[in-house]
C-alpha cells in the first residue's frame, strides 16, 4: 500500500484517516491534479482485480486503456469533478473473464490540498438482483392476465373444435387438406392456453421425492423421435449416485420438454444436444441442456423468458416464461451461456434439499 506521509510523523487526524481509508469496505482511490494514483486501498485493488504496482503511480485513466468507451466516460467524468466539484456516475463493465460488473461511483474534488478521492463501489449483485426481481414482477404481472384471458378464449375454442369435429364425415376428399390445417391450428391455440394458464398464480402442487435422472431420462427418450428428424443425436452424462430431488415431476418434465426442443429447432442443420446432471457443493443439483445451435447475441439473453420475446420465427415466448415459472416455484433458477456460432446451454439449478410449501 502506497503511503501518501511517514505514518511515525503522521498527526492523530492523519493517522485516523488512514485507518479510516485502508479499513474502507468501499473502492477508494486518492489521485492528483495530473490523474496519478497516489493511493488506494485494499478494496479498490481487489475491485480492479490487479497488482498494486499496477495501479499505484499511474494514470488512472490507464485502468480503462483497453476499454476505449469506458475510458470516455471517465474523462467526462473528471470534467464534471473539474466543474462542479463533485460528480457520481455508474459504469458497466465486461471484466478481464468476461463476466460483467456493475460499479457506481463517486468523486470529490480536492479533499485535501491538491488532492482528489473516488469512492468505487461494487453493486453487481444488486444489479442481478434487481434484474431477477423485474422479471419476477412482471411474470406476476402476465399471470394474472393470463388465467382471465385462457379462460375467455377457451369457451369459444370448445365450440369450435366440437363443430369441426362434427364437419370431418362431411369433409370432401380435396378439402382435407383445409380440415387437418384448421384442427392443427386449434390444437396450437389450445397448446398456447394451457401455457397461459400454467402462468397464472401458481396452483397447489404436490412435491414429492423424485429422481431427476429418471425424468430427464424419459424426456430425452419422448423426444428422440423428433430428434432423428432433425438429424440431432443426444449425448448424457448423469452423475452417479445423485439425491432424490423434491419437485413436482410432469412440471419439471415440461420444462425439460420446452428446452429440449427449442434446442432440437435451432439445430436445423443438426448437431448434438449433451445432457448432464451433476451435483454442486452437495446443495444444488445442476442440469445442463447445451446444443449447437447458432447462439443467441449478449444483448437478447437477458430479454429471454420475458412475455412474447422469442428467438424463433413462430415462436410465442411462452415455454420459456412458463419454464423460468415452474423452476422459480422449485425455489430455483436458470442460467443462460450462449456463444454466436457455438451454441447456448441452458443450466437449471435445484435445491437438492427441501422445498417450501
């Protein structure tokens, strides 16, 4: 740690405001008049993630060299420290590992002579907080709309389907084709309806103890059919010896059954789906569904499981939200990696313990 004064010749006030800014849980960076780091604490390396030689002495718009909009953003934030005496800001970075960090931050123009302090703070498990609590509030929000309108549309489609249903003896040969178009139609506006009411307010469900391998089994099985159309060959892993899980199993099955085969269609030159189970720290189970699909761009992952938004053509957007719906009431969560021209796997993580009734 840099020393900005000999702390035997420090007076009281000097010695308690180093203790003060080595004991800081907060970011802070003391520089000068010529952007050089004089001095910085323990947390504030640790933030930047790099040696204190690295940062003590020099500019601290180095920091941010490789990050030439970031580094932007900085010098408008010096400028505004240089005008008004003060400035704070927020910035969000994709770090060295590629995972993104979010900072606010704040400065204050010569806190001592010639002097200047930023105070960085790390709030990027706020931020995937908040972000997780957004689209909880509006899966909420869809669910309660959801139920009023399932219902509304499920009266007149009952009406429909049995009239039809009457019309097929009557049907002549070269209108078949219109017959099996309309009762496929009618088939995917009900298959819609019953995701929409699975997105209403959660129903009483019955968990029980259930072997997850198992499930996960007769999906891929169910699906193999379609599967072999696709030219897709399945590859699992499944990890020996695994807890008993407690879930509710048709609904785990549906949501293995929605990602399974979004990743089937996004293969439309074929590939290979690997399927593991595995546990994690003997607390979580963790299931991975990664395909070779074209992957899907950072900007739209956060955007998945939100009402409508869907990566497919024909697509609704409604089994992922209704996936993200079942693996929140299993007090879990899904993670999504995706890499443009690799593929996307899909994690679900699982309380291997117990569930809240």
């Amino acid at each position: 740690m840099g020393k900005t004064a000999n702390q035997n010749e420090a007076s009281p006030s000097e010695q308690k405001f180093r203790r003060i800014f080595e004991d800081s849980m907060d970011g802070l960076i003391l520089w000068n008049e010529n952007y050089q780091i004089v001095d910085i604490n323990c947390a504030a390396v640790r933030i930047f993630d790099l040696p204190i030689e690295r940062l003590l002495g020099k500019s601290i718009l180095d920091i941010f060299s490789k990050i030439e909009d970031k580094k932007q953003e900085i010098i408008n934030h010096i400028e505004q420290v240089n005008n008004k005496g003060k400035k704070h800001s927020s910035m969000v970075i994709k770090w060295y590992d590629g995972s993104v960090k979010h900072f606010d931050y704040s400065t204050k123009h010569g806190i001592i002579d010639g002097m200047n302090l930023t105070v960085i703070i790390d709030v990027t498990e706020k931020a995937e907080m908040q972000e997780q609590l957004r689209k909880s509030d509006r899966l909420n929000i869809v669910g309660e709309l959801a139920a009023g309108i399932a219902h509304e549309i499920r009266n007149p489609m009952t009406a429909l389907k049995g009239f039809i249903q009457l019309l097929e003896p009557s049907i002549k040969a070269q209108h078949s084709l219109y017959y099996d178009v309309i009762t496929s139609e009618l088939a995917r506006i009900d298959s819609i309806i019953n995701e929409f009411l699975i997105l209403a307010k959660p129903q009483e469900i019955r968990f029980l103890e259930k072997d997850v391998c198992q499930i996960m089994r007769e999906t891929v099985e169910l699906l193999s059919a379609q599967a072999v159309l696709f030219n897709v060959q399945f590859e699992t892993h499944y990890e020996n010896n695994l807890p008993l899980v407690y879930c509710e199993p048709n609904q785990l099955k549906k949501v293995f059954i929605n990602l399974i085969k979004n990743a089937i269609e996004v293969m439309s030159d074929g590939g290979k789906i690997t399927v593991s189970i595995k546990s994690v720290d003997d607390q979580y189970l963790q299931i991975s569904i990664q395909d070779e699909g074209i992957g899907i761009p950072k900007d739209k992952i956060r955007k998945l499981g939100e009402p409508f938004y869907t990566t497919k053509e024909k697509g609704t957007g409604l089994g992922l939200m209704v996936s993200y719906r079942i693996i929140e009431e299993h007090n879990g969560h899904i993670q999504i990696e995706s890499e443009e021209g690799i593929g996307t796997t899909f994690q679900l993580i699982l309380p291997i313990r117990t569930i809240d009734n």
